[in-house]
C-alpha cells in the first residue's frame, strides 16, 4: 500500500538509491507493518536548475559556493 | 478540472500512452462529467532503477527474471 | 507497478470514486498488461477554495454561476 | 533538499508518524549526507475508499477480510 | 497547461489561499505566456504533525517555539 | 515549508525557470511570511507526448495548430 515518492536532487549513485529503497521500505514493515510487496517507493531526481531554495536554484547556490545546506544549523 | 498524474516504468510506446490519455478522458467525462478540455493526464516516465517494490528495483527484479508481478495472483 | 494520482474537486460519490478506481485498473491491465494487484490508484478530493483556474478559485467562479467547465468547448 | 512524499491510508497514530519522520530523514543524512534542516517529510493519509488496489478500494478489500496485503506473499 | 501543487501546513486563511491562486497564475501568465484558463493552482494543506523537518514534526517543533522557520538565516 | 511543484511541458529557458523560483518565493514571503530558506520550488518539465488534454496529447493538438491554449476564452 505505501507509496513512497522521494525528491532529490540529481547526482545519487545506483548503490545510494538501492539503499534508500531497501531503507524505506524496512521502515515501512517496521513501523507500519506493511506489505513490502505492495510497498512502492519512486525515486525522482531533479536538475539542480529545477530546484529552487530561498529564491534561488540549487545550481545558482552551488556554483557560488553555497551548498543547498545553506540553512544548516 | 480533473488532473490526473500516471506514473509508470519506462517503456511505454507513444501509442499506448495516447491510449492512456484519451481512456482516462474518456473516464473522467463519463462517470463525473467533467469537461474534457479541462481534463490534464500527465504521464510520469520513472527509470527501472528509480522504481522499488519489496525494498528491490524493478530493474534487479528484472534482472532476476521477477517481473514487478512479483504480486501477481 | 503503476501509480495512478487523481486529483478532483470535492463532490464525487463513493459510487463514481469504485468506477473511477475499477476503470482506470482495467486500462492500465488491457493498455499496458500491467498486474492489477500491483496497480495503485489514489483520489486526492480537493475542497473548491483550493483549487484555482484562470487565477480563482473554482468556489469562487460556482458562484458567479460559472462552472470549472469555463473554458468547455 | 530531500523532499519526501509518504502516501498511507489513514489509520497510523502520531506516534507511528513521528517515527517515519525521524526514520526518513536519517536515511537522508546518512545515505546521501543531506543537510536535516533542509529535509522535508510530508505525510498524505489516504481515505480506504480513495485507494484502490486491483481495482478495488482498499475500504471493500477489508470489509471482504482481504487486507491491502492480497499481494503477500 | 500548468499545473501547480503548493504544499504548506495548515493554518492559511481563504484570502491568503485566494492570494496565492491569484498571485501564481500571474507568473504563469507574465514569465511563460500561458493561458490563464488552463493554468490550475492546487493548494494542499498538511497538518503540522504530519509534516517534518530535521527529523521532527512542525508540530513538535512550535510547541518547542521552534517555528518552521529553524533554518532562517 | 512551502513546497511548490510546477509542472510545465518542456520548452521554459533557464532564464524563465529562475524568475519562477524567484517570483514563487516572493509570493511565500509575501503572502504567508513564509523563510524563503525552507521554501523549496520543484520545476516538473514534462514532455509534450506525456501531457493529455481534451484526450489528446499537446504534442498532436501542437501538430494540428491547436496550441494547449485550446481553452483560450
């Protein structure tokens, strides 16, 4: 039943998105006791001029440095 | 008024998505009468190794000769 | 596999949403051959005020007595 | 960055949610070393008559003692 | 054409709804010429425990005084 | 907060898709007092093959000269 739609940024490679299926899925069975069968989980991954943080492109940010963890703590 | 979002592997031919597209039409003016020129199918494309079911990628179920009918009756 | 998003303004009965989820199985299954058990619909029931065309809500042009079907052939 | 879109029925307690939440991003911080403070994890509970698996609603699936687990293997 | 999904957490008023819907359309209309009659603005509100950032639940976050704003430069 | 998806079919510039993100943000800050550091814009170019309206794709109502402005009052 669950389905899992995960936005990121371009640049994972397959090892990284292969966990975070696996990962989100465990979480699923864990927590919710769902079906892994029917358990979906896309991943989307998005240009980094696509993506918009404070006004500004992901590609815009980087390209003068700031990394979209502009806003870490 | 009726947006309608399909996401599906990669694979599809054009015609089989126009098939989609004026199906759905079709359902959304006979069982809720909306307005067919106001009616938006969008077809959402997702790579084999960006889809997971059961913590896999279709593309290794693939690989391993498990189709995503992995659930199949 | 599929996923299928339909996002409608409030007001269908639970009738129309059973066809609604029955009819768009039944392409994804003859279009596609996807496997029904694998084939996910959701309707995403949207309240009038939050759904805009032409810069207004659709609340706002039912009362004007101008239906979302403004822009029907 | 991560924007993560978790579609369940509804039926989940806070408790259950809160810990998706927490589960989620700490797959995104130690998977793909995303900023926490930029992850955001939104949850979209799904009426059982709104969701439909094998072309019937997941409300009619339990009522028939079928769980959304018809797929289990 | 366009179809916009805006996201935010509960608590925005009618105006500010209509505002916006208003206000997106505009930009539609301005930046890419598009026909306002087929521009559609979906506003989805989430309950704050049901939307998280860093791990925790806006929710949890105000009650701790935390705004969403934790990330504010 | 806000998270604003924006699907348009392929052909906006670099230029058009940063004064999106741009004016989008204002409209948060604006409206909503929203932190322009936690309001993420997604830009969603879909193909025009990929896109139903009046149950045809935009691809062929182009083809046809019927631009999706088909609804144009």
């Amino acid at each position: 039943m669950p389905f899992i739609n995960v936005n990121i940024t371009k640049g994972a490679t397959n090892e990284q998105k292969a966990e975070l299926i696996e990962g989100i899925t465990d979480l699923m069975v864990k927590i919710l006791d769902k079906n892994p069968f029917s358990t979906h989980v896309i991943i989307n991954e998005v240009e980094t001029e696509n993506w918009g943080i404070a006004g500004r492109s992901v590609k815009k940010l980087r390209e003068e440095g700031k990394t979209a963890n502009i806003s870490k703590k």
